[in-house]
C-alpha cells in the first residue's frame, strides 16, 4: 500500500497599489515514506518452481522520495 501526504502553505502580502506578493512552500511525500511501485514479476526461465530469477518478487522501483519547494509569486 501507499501512503503519501502532501502539503502546501501561501501567504499573500499587500505591496500596495493593486500590487502583491504570494510566498508557497509545497511539501511532497512528506513523511519521507518508501513507497514501492513496481515488483519483478518475471520468474525466469528455469522450471517452476524450483529455480525462479534471484530478483523474483522483489521490489525494483519506488515512487520519489520527500520534496520541498518554494516559490514566490508576484502579481501587478
């Protein structure tokens, strides 16, 4: 199973004259959580099921971990 948490906060400033300033910080994944998408499902050419591939069943790949990012937006 998956678990991913994202999360994001803004704040808008005033700079006067119809003119702002939006600061963002975004989070993804962010409780740092592994979480594998993709398994080897290919057993190999050996017999069934005395000698599968030694990778047989296991995890090959995983979603990207926790990532943070911070921007500023202007608007006039």
């Amino acid at each position: 199973s998956q678990t991913i948490v994202d999360f994001r906060v803004s704040r808008r400033f005033g700079l006067g004259g119809g003119t702002s300033l939006e600061a963002i910080v975004e989070a993804f994944n962010l409780l740092d959580r592994t979480n594998f998408t993709e398994i080897n499902n290919v057993f190999g050419c050996g017999a069934y099921p005395a000698q599968p591939l030694p990778t047989f069943g296991q995890f090959v790949q995983s979603a990207a971990p926790r990532q943070i990012q911070l921007a500023a937006k202007l608007q006039f």
